[in-house]
C-alpha cells in the first residue's frame, strides 16, 4: 500500500498543475488552447479526487469523481461542437 505522505505529495503535484493550467486557460492565445487548458484541468480534478479518496479511504471520492469524468466528457464535446460552429 502507498504511504500517506506520498499520496499527500502527490496531490500537491496536482494541484501544481492545475494552477499551470489555469494560467494556460488565462493566457491562452486561442480558444482552442483554452478549452484544451481547461479540459486538462478536468482531468486533473478528477485524479484528484481519485488520490483524495485513497488517502481518506473513502469511496464516495471515486464515484463522484466518475460523475464529474463523465459531465466534463459532455462537456468538452458541447464546447468543441461549438467551436466548430455546428449547432447543438
């Protein structure tokens, strides 16, 4: 079994990414570069939640986390269907 300090660090690695992330989506130079930037701070929350329910041992982590992947799934195809500049 992983030991609880590792799991911590590993959070804190997350979290690190997500704050390079939000800067991705901030800066971004096209649009395109932000919904990737936020997509990928989707995924990021959803480990998150993942490494979180582990150090709690906790399931309800994991299945919120399986509720969330699939609502972020929908909706990154809404916001590329969107820019493309197809209807919904």
């Amino acid at each position: 079994m992983i030991e609880a300090e590792t799991l911590y660090l590993i959070l804190g690695l997350l979290i690190l990414s997500i704050v390079l992330c939000i800067i991705r989506v901030f800066k971004g130079p096209t649009a395109p570069d932000r919904v990737v930037g936020l997509d990928t701070i989707n995924t990021l929350v959803i480990v998150s939640m993942i490494v979180y329910g582990l150090v709690s041992s906790s399931v309800i982590y994991i299945d919120v986390a399986i509720v969330y992947a699939l609502l972020s799934y929908i909706s990154t195809l809404f916001i590329a269907k969107y820019l493309e500049g197809g209807e919904f």
